[in-house]
C-alpha cells in the first residue's frame, strides 16, 4: 500500500528505532508493526484532513498544534516525545492518545480500531493502541510542519490535510475505512449533519 505525502514522510522519520519500539510495546515483529504503521497513518491523516476541510474544523486544528503540540525550540524531538507516550508518562494533552482520538473520530473510535484490525490483522486491542501511540506523533509532526517561526496558517493546513485524505480515499484498503469511521449518523454517507458534528468536536475543549 502507498502512503500519502505527509504520511510517507512521518513513516519515514519512525524507521528503525521508533517502529521497532512500538513493535516492542505490541509484541509484534518490526515488519508487522512497519505495515501496520504505514496503514494507521494514512487513516489519521485522512480523517484530521476531512475534519479540516471545514473552516471551524481546520481553525480548531490549528489552535490545538498551537497550545499542545508546538515543538519545543530546536525542533521535534521524535525519539524523545515517543518515549513519553510509550511510557504512559504525564505529557498532558500532547500524549493523551486516547483523548486526541476522541477528538479526530467522535464516538467512532472503536470503529477506527476494529477496521483498522481488519486491514492489517492485528487484533482489536493493539490496533488501539496502536492509534493511541500514533495520534499524538501525527499532531506533533503536523505542528511540526506547520507552525514554523511560531505562526500557522490554517488555509495551508487544511489544504495539505486535505491532500491526505483525498489520497488516502484513493487507497482500496482506506476508502471505506475512512468512510465508515467519519459517517456520525451511520446512513452510510457523509452529509452536513456528520460535518458539523465533526467540527464542533475537533479539539473543541481547551485542557
């Protein structure tokens, strides 16, 4: 499966030390966890790019890099922020996996985890975890990328999120995935009513 741009880069970035410690943390082997990883990224991607097509969406988005996630003076530290959400440590929102997936997928998180299970054969429980200890790594990089000099630009942001969804809804093994964990009202389709939910959602609640 190919990896959307922004995805490809990150997947890049965990070669090697980072994939084989969350290969660790799951008890699976590195080439296992590397496809789970390059399959778990695009999702992520493609759902914070749908949420921030809407203009609340991506100003929510943006805020929520700026307050949580703004990587410290001489850039991000991926080992060390890794460390800290594999360790369970007390980073606050910027390594509450759990919390920032509440965030990205509503109500349908489980949802998220089981067709992500589904897609890569990992069982529901690490496939959860899994995107626990990946949501946070996506927010960082993403503020990262996008808050250079301490100021972001939500259009930019939007824009290049929404690359990654279109991309990853190109993917066979994402298109229904992603559709099915965006639908709020589970018609099945992705109408005004899912959007407005998922806006006034994403990152709504300051910590």
């Amino acid at each position: 499966m190919s990896t959307t741009p922004l995805a490809h880069n990150l997947l890049q970035q965990l070669q090697g030390g980072g994939i084989e410690q969350i290969a660790s943390q799951l008890g699976l082997q590195p080439a296992q966890a590397q496809s789970a990883v390059a399959t778990a990224l695009p999702l992520l991607m493609g759902a914070l790019g749908r949420n921030a097509q809407q203009p609340e969406g991506a100003d929510a988005l943006l805020g929520a890099l700026q307050r949580d996630h703004a990587p410290p003076q001489g850039g991000l530290d991926l080992g060390g922020l890794l460390g800290a959400v594999l360790g369970g440590g007390s980073g606050g929102a910027q390594t509450d996996g759990a919390g920032i997936l509440g965030h990205i997928f509503g109500g349908n998180t489980p949802q998220a985890a089981q067709g992500l299970g589904q897609a890569t054969g990992l069982d529901s429980g690490r496939s959860s975890q899994l995107l626990q200890i990946l949501a946070p790594i996506v927010l960082s990089f993403l503020a990262q990328r996008f808050l250079g000099g301490g100021a972001g630009n939500a259009a930019q942001l939007s824009q290049a999120l929404g690359d990654e969804h279109r991309q990853a809804r190109a993917e066979p093994g994402l298109s229904g995935l992603l559709g099915s964990v965006l639908d709020q009202d589970g018609d099945g389709q992705l109408g005004v009513g899912d959007l407005l939910k998922l806006g006034s959602g994403l990152f709504g609640n300051s910590r």
